[in-house]
C-alpha cells in the first residue's frame, strides 16, 4: 500500500486558496518549492542560495537516529508529500481464475 506520493515540479495541487502560501487556488509543485524556498530565505539570515539548497540537492549533515545504528552521513532537504485519503496498491490485481503469465514458462521447464 502506498501511502505518500512526492510531488515533481509538474504536479498541480488545488486547495482553498487563503490555505496555499502561493495564495492560488492551484500551484505546481515547482510554485510551492519556490515560494517555499523563497519563504526561507526572507525569513532566516539562509544566503539565497543555501536557502535553495535545502529544497533543490539538500545540505550535507549527519543523522542519529533514535533506535540505534550510530551516525549516518547524508542529505537533507525539503520536500513535498501527497498523501492520499484512500491508499493505491502497488500489489497487481490477477483474477484468481486465469492463467498465470508463468504457465507457459513452467511447462516448459523440467522440473
């Protein structure tokens, strides 16, 4: 079950528009990263290009996690994330009455 989609910079979103920072009823994923990105660097002394940093390539950090494991070098970055009401399934549908696309390979195996 998938239960996370993340959005390219083609992907439109429409929401009430006074809840969008881009103040639109729809916006691009691109939109919001920029507005977003732009968000960051108005409202923290971020250089405009660290700022960008964080939603483009990520920063360069270290994470400990809670459970165990010791440090681990990576990145870090912003991202957005859909989340679905109802969850796709990733797992195909066969119906339990046909052929398996398999069946002809069997048969021709010995096994």
């Amino acid at each position: 079950m998938s239960n996370q989609i993340f959005l390219s910079d083609e992907d439109v979103v429409s929401m009430a528009q006074d809840a969008n920072f881009v103040e639109a009823s729809t916006s691009t994923g691109e939109e919001l990263m920029e507005c977003l990105e732009s968000l960051v660097y108005r409202n923290t002394s971020l250089q405009e290009d660290k700022a960008s940093a964080w939603a483009a390539n990520g920063v360069n950090c270290k994470l400990l996690l809670a459970q165990g494991g010791g440090w681990q070098k990576g990145k870090i970055r912003i991202r957005f994330e859909f989340i679905p009401d109802k969850p796709t399934s990733t797992k195909p549908v066969i119906p339990t009455n046909s052929k398996s696309p398999l069946d002809d390979l069997r048969s021709h195996l010995e096994v």
